[in-house]
C-alpha cells in the first residue's frame, strides 16, 4: 500500500515539472514570436520613412510642386509617427492586476 502512494505521488511529481517545463518553453516561444514581431515592425516604420523623404524629392525636383511635397511629408511623417509608437507602445509589458491589493484608490476619508 505504501508503495503504492509513492509511486502516485511521484507521477504527479513528474506531471507537474512536465506542465512547468512546456509552459517555460512556451513562454520562450511567445517572446521569440514578440521579438521577430517588434523588429518587422522597425523596419515597416524605417521604410515608410525612407519611402516618404524619396516621394517628397520626386514631388519637388521632378514635378516642381512644393504643395505636393508638403503633403506627403505630412502624411508619411504622421503614417511613421503611428508606427513607431505602436512599436513602442507593444513592447511595454501590462501591470499584474490579478491581486486586489494591487489597486489604489488614493486616500479614503
């Protein structure tokens, strides 16, 4: 009998270290998936900032239109600043509210 509740014991051991390693390597996976994710964002928000200074050349040089130029400095320089912000903004990670005692209501009078 004994035995018996040893050996039930050590398989839920070994279940409980076998679910804490694959949540470990799933985390591992969810931070390189985040990682690739934040980097193409970079390069999105690069290109469109090259690609916005190249149109707004082609705009005054070749066409000789400085209206032209000005509002695609416009809408490129704000389409960039929507990137990069976003890409900042996902690499913030979220407050643990999962306790009660984490929230502050300030001074209660």
């Amino acid at each position: 009998m004994l035995a018996f509740v040893a050996k039930k014991h050590n398989e839920r051991r070994q279940a409980r270290k076998e679910r804490a390693r694959e949540a470990k390597e799933a985390k591992r996976e969810a931070e390189v998936i985040a990682q690739r994710r934040r980097r193409m964002q970079m390069r999105m928000s690069a290109a469109v900032a090259v690609l916005t200074l190249v149109v707004a050349g082609v705009c005054y040089w070749l066409l000789e239109s400085r209206q032209l130029m000005g509002i695609t400095l416009l809408i490129g320089g704000v389409l960039f600043l929507v990137l990069a912000l976003g890409t900042l903004a996902s690499g913030v990670r979220p407050r643990d509210r999962t306790r009660a005692g984490s929230i502050d209501y300030g001074n209660r009078d």
